[in-house]
C-alpha cells in the first residue's frame, strides 16, 4: 500500500506558502509521521491513529516550535486528504501548552500511537524520559544533541 504524495513541487509550495527556511528536516520528521501511521495501520488494523503534537510554549524555542507545529498540522490535513478514500485518518492531539503531567495524562488516554516532540534539544531533553517510562515512541525534528542519541530508547530524530 504506497501514498501517492503528490508532484514534488506541491510539497515545495506548500513550504514556501509557509515561508520556512528548513524545509528538509521538517519534511523527514513529517515523513517518519507518515510512515509510522501507515505501518501502523497495516500492522494493527484501526482505520485512525492518534498523533500527539509535544512543544514547547515558552521560552527561547517557543516560535520556532509554533512553526512547526503549524507545519506537522498542514502535513496530517494533507495525509488525510489523501488518504480518505482508503478510509485511513490521523487524528492529532495537541498537548503543547499543558504541564507535564496534564500532557502524558492526554495522551495516554488518547491512545496515542507516537508524539512529535519539540523544536529544541532542550525541551525534548526534558520531555523524553517521561514519554519513555510510559512506553510511548516519540519523533524529534529538529532536536539534535549528541546526549539525545542513545542506543535502543524510543526516540526517533
């Protein structure tokens, strides 16, 4: 079952449209989304998978992680336009904004399948350990510190 994405340059414009510098790092996070969602949904049958949105509200990445958070929700309205007429559907969870434990408790009881965390290191640092005691798999954009890199946990960057 392959996703017809489209001519390259709607993806393109759809980047432009929004004016964003790093169109290559937000594209490979919003791939992994996708894939993660299909394969989801061949392996455990549902017809929609729960996707959590996990950024940072203030401080220092704050605007950063409003952009793409903006951009992960054009990229799930764009999967569903497409694939609605194989019947499959990501719904998003926005958490960002809430405290921790307000957040985990939302998407635990979601049924979440994985979170897009943060636009930073920093704030994926300290989510991360959270979401990995629950179990629950996470996806990093942009967060690239070494610390980050560690053999076997549930964050995919």
């Amino acid at each position: 079952m392959g996703l017809r994405v489209g001519a390259g340059s709607r993806v393109a414009g759809l980047f432009k449209t929004l004016k964003i510098s790093r169109p290559l790092s937000l594209a490979a996070g919003f791939g992994a989304l996708c894939l993660l969602a299909v394969l989801g949904f061949k392996l455990m049958g549902p017809r929609e998978a729960v996707v959590a949105l996990w950024f940072e509200s203030k401080g220092s990445g704050a605007a950063l992680s409003r952009e793409v958070q903006q951009c992960a929700l054009f990229a799930v309205d764009y999967f569903n336009a497409e694939a609605r007429h194989r019947g499959l559907r990501i719904r998003p969870l926005v958490v960002t904004g809430m405290t921790d434990q307000e957040a985990l408790k939302a998407i635990k009881d979601s049924g979440a399948w994985v979170v897009i965390v943060g636009a930073t290191s920093g704030f994926v640092s300290r989510v991360h350990p959270l979401l990995e005691k629950e179990g629950i798999p996470s996806i990093a954009t942009n967060a690239n510190a070494p610390a980050l890199a560690v053999k076997g946990d549930l964050l995919y960057r």
